[in-house]
C-alpha cells in the first residue's frame, strides 16, 4: 500500500534535537576543507615514507623521503643549492615577466583597436601555431646559448594563453554593457577602463593561471635539455652520476615553485575578482 | 492634471515619417509622433512589433539600423533596460555612479538609492540583490543623470507580481517629482493604464491607437477594452 509522505516536515524539522532547516541535497560540493590542496600530496608522501620504510623500494632507483631531504641539506649547506634555485629563479621570473607583459600589452592593442587586431591577432595565431619547444634551435642560433634564448623561449611560452585568452575576454564583451556606456554617456576612456577591463579579467586569470603553468615548464625542459647552470643543469649532472637523491630535489624544488605560484595567483584572483560569486566560493 | 500644461506645448520627442527596417523588412514604417514635455506615455504593441525598435531609435542607440525620417529628442536621455544591467562587478553605488561627474556625484547617488528604498545596501554587489532591488538600483542609475526623458523597455516584465505593483508606485511616485517625460514600452495592457497618461499601440509599423486616459478608475474597463481590441485581442465572455 502506498500513503503519501504527510506534509508536515517543516513542522517535524522543529522538534527537539532536529535542526531548524529542512534537508535537501546541496549540489554545490560544500565547504572546503582545511589546506584541502595539501591532502593528497601529504598521502602520497606517507605512501611513499611507508614503502620506502618496509624497504619495499629500490634506494638506488628511488631513494626514501629522508634521504632526499638530508641530500637537501646537504646541498643547501654546500652553496650549490641556493645558487642553482636562484638562477632557476631568476630565468623564469625574467621570462613570465616579460611573458606576462607583451601578453597584456598585445592583447589590449588588438582587443581595442580594429588595426592592431589585424596586425596582431593573426601573428600570434601563427606563433601559436608553431610549437614554442621547436623554436630552440633557432633561438639559440640567434642568442646564443647563454641566458637570454632561455628567457625569450619562457616569455612566448608565457604570452600566448594569457594573450589567447585575454583578448577573447576582452573581444567577447557583452553587447548590452556596450549599449549601456552608450547610454550613460561614457568616454572611450572610461568605457575600457570601468567595463571593458573588469569585464576581461576573468578571462585573463584563466590565461595568467596557464602562463604560469606554462613558464615552469618551459624552464625545466630547456634546463633539461640545455643545461649549463640552474637546477635542471644539477639534476643533469647528478643523472651522470646516477645520484637518483639529488634528481628528486630538483623536482621536489620544482614541484614547490609550481604549487606556490599557483596558490599565489588563486589567492590574487580571489581577491580581484571578489564580485564573482561561484561554487568554490 | 494641471501640472504639466504649460510644459505640454513644447514637445520633448517629435518623430516625423520614422522609417526602420531589418534586412529589407520594414518594422516602423514612418512613424509620426509627439510626446509633450512631462507627459507619461506607455506604448503597447505584440512580440515583435517594433516596440523596443523604436524605444533604440528614441535613445538613439540604433547606429546600424537602416531608416530614415527625423527624430529630435532631449539631450538628457535615460534608459532602463529589462534588465538590471548593472555591472557584475561594480558595488551597486558605483553602477548607480556609472559615467557622471562632478564632486557632488555620490552625495546624488546616494540620495537615489534612498529615494528608490536602497538605503544601506550602496557597498553591495549586484549578485546580491534580488530581482526586484536590481531593478530598483537600475532606476535610481537612470534617474541620478536627471534626465528630460526617461525610456523604459519592459522594465518590470522580469519581475514577480507583488514586486512589480510597489514597482508601478515607485515609478509613478518618481515620475511626479521629477517630471521628465516618459516612455514605456509594455506588453502589459493593465500596467500601461495603471501608470500612463496616454497608451499608443504599435500595428504594423504605425501608431494604430492613441489614447489619453484620464486618472480616474471608471473609465478602466473601458480603456481597457479599446487597448485589447487594438491589439487584436478578443476577450473571453464570463
Ligand atoms: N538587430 C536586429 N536584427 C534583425 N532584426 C531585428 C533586430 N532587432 C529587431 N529585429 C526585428 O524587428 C522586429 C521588431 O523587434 P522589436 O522592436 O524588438 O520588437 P518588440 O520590442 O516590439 O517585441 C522583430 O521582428 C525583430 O525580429
Ligand atoms: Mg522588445
């Protein structure tokens, strides 16, 4: 037999002990939970301490967590470390730098202007279009093998998702705020800088997000593969050596230099694009 | 309602043979028309009339619409769109702010928003308020600018019932002190005779009606029945 639920739950939800609101399922995932990005790195680390710990690993292949960390130290104290990291550093901050920049600059001068999207939009299009990795050879011919083919290789790596991106944003503006300034008598000026702009950011973080993604691995393949200094020349040597520790400091260092980054520019566009209201919020 | 005679020989809007079309097809088709100074028009017209064609023609936002005919109308326009359109990102005293100058600037718009009940909420984000207070922020925007001529495209057509009836007060309301001229668009016979002064009908191009109601409720149902019959709507007998 079949009885139709009573239509008394509001009335049920107020008894005692029974909390005040009704029970529906949430479809939004909830509240976050603490530092939530750190729990699965923290559990493959366990894993891996467990492993390496019931000597379930092969030490030459891959060395225990506290190896890595002692050969860490190790290195730190000897000044080879510090040095190596802050080259590193220094190679992708100028990169991203300069990325971040002519990605911004281009991509304001083509959305904006009917000229510079003709002769901008479509030469980055092509540049996109070739594979960046593919232009070192050439770029080596032309700079030479020191730091600067290095720094231009991370900024192309760096500019085209942040200008891809951006200029799409800054493109696609709704047409009602269009008619909007019009009808609120806005400059050209102040039509850019309170509705165009604003309205483009969000599209620029998912772009300033890929760049940054994008400049840490632009620096580990040319540190890989054209070595002379930094940490991807360290983990180079230490592979002739068959220093397996070493190899994983370096990508412990890189893995720390992503994760910041990144946490860094979410934090920014928290803060920037504060007026969003969305499911992580 | 005497207050407005001596404004109504100087007419705010006049159209003469206004003439707009889409791909060859004509939608006003040389429309003649003269709003008064002060006075509040409501123009009716099915989906698709023109209604809002005319309303851009008006606000002088149809840059790439084909047509011909002249069209003077104040300097200081207003509009309020369907909807809200207020900036995602801007707290709704800076919507409200949107493109006006001067040093006094906030003290006015913050005298809006309390004359349109938005006291308290200057530091809120659009996203937070409901339908209703957005479109009130949105009338407080246009009204900030004192305009000459308000133009007002289905304003409260998004808008619940209960909302939309404080709504027709409030404007009415604002109407009587600010007195610009009024156009609204609606595709609602009820709210054009509660809230204007004379209703036109939009047919085929052309302005097919066009009355003048007199603030008194026993005409209604029969304003009501000439509008219907306009429309080509027949009601239900019972
Ligand atoms: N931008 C446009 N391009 C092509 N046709 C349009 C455009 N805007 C409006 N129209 C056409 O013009 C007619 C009138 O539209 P509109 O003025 O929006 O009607 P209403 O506001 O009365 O519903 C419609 O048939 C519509 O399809
Ligand atoms: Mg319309």
């Amino acid at each position: 037999m079949t009885t139709t639920t009573p239509a008394v739950l509001p009335v049920r939800a107020q008894e005692e002990d029974q909390p005040v609101r009704r029970r529906r399922r949430g479809l939004s995932p909830g509240r976050a939970l603490p530092a939530s990005r750190l729990i699965g790195p923290a559990l493959l680390l366990a894993l891996w301490a467990a492993a390496s710990a019931a000597g379930q690993l092969d030490p030459g292949a891959i060395p225990a967590p506290w190896t890595v960390l002692r050969t860490a130290g190790r290195l730190w104290s000897a000044g080879t470390l510090p040095t190596d990291i802050l080259t590193s550093l220094e190679r992708a901050a100028y990169g991203f730098t300069i990325g971040l920049a002519a990605g911004v600059v281009l991509a304001l001068a083509a959305g904006l202007s009917r000229v510079g999207e003709a002769l901008i939009d479509g030469t980055v299009n092509l540049n996109r279009a070739i594979p960046t990795l593919g232009l070192i050879p050439l770029f080596i011919l032309w700079l030479g093998i020191g730091e600067a083919f290095k720094i231009a290789i991370i900024a192309i790596v760096v500019y085209v998702p942040i200008y891809l991106n951006t200029h799409s944003a800054l493109s696609g503006i709704d047409s009602r705020f269009v008619e909007l300034a019009e009808v609120q008598g806005l400059s050209r000026l102040r039509f850019v800088r309170q509705i165009v702009i604003p309205g483009a950011l969000p599209g620029f973080f998912v772009g300033l997000r890929l760049g940054v993604t994008g400049s840490w691995l632009g620096l580990v393949v040319l540190e890989q593969i054209n070595a002379t200094s930094g940490l991807g020349y360290m983990m180079f040597q230490a592979q002739n050596y068959g220093q397996s520790d070493v190899i994983l400091v370096g990508l412990l260092v890189y893995g720390i230099f992503g994760l910041v980054s990144d946490s860094a520019v979410r934090l920014i566009e928290r803060r920037v694009l504060s007026w969003r209201r969305t499911l992580s919020s | 309602m005497a207050p407005h005679t001596e404004q109504l020989t100087r007419p705010a809007v006049q159209l003469r043979g206004l003439t707009r079309s889409f791909e060859g097809r004509t939608v006003l088709d040389g429309i003649d028309l003269d709003l008064p100074a002060g006075q509040f028009t409501a123009l009716l017209g099915h989906s698709g009339s023109g209604k809002s064609t005319l309303l851009r023609a008006i606000a002088g936002l149809d840059h790439k619409v084909a047509g011909s005919g002249r069209l003077t109308a104040p300097e200081k326009v207003s509009v309020v769109f369907q909807d809200s359109r207020l900036l995602p990102w801007r707290r709704v005293l800076d919507n409200v702010l949107l493109g006006l100058n001067g040093a006094d600037a906030e003290r006015k718009g913050r005298a809006a928003l309390a004359e349109v009940g938005l006291e308290g909420r200057e530091r809120a984000w659009p996203s937070e308020l409901s339908g209703g207070e957005a479109q009130r922020a949105a009338l407080a925007r246009s009204l900030v600018r004192e305009p000459e001529l308000l133009l007002a495209d289905e304003p409260f057509g998004a808008l619940d019932a209960l909302t939309r009836i404080r709504m027709h007060a409030l404007l009415r309301e604002l109407w009587t002190r600010h007195q610009p001229s009024v156009l609204l668009v609606t595709h609602d016979v009820d709210e054009a005779i509660v809230l204007a002064d004379r209703v036109l009908v939009l047919d085929s191009g052309r302005v097919g009606l066009d009355l003048a109601i007199e603030r008194d409720a026993r005409a209604r149902g029969e304003y009501r029945g000439r509008l219907l019959a306009a429309l080509g709507v027949t009601e239900g007998v019972g």
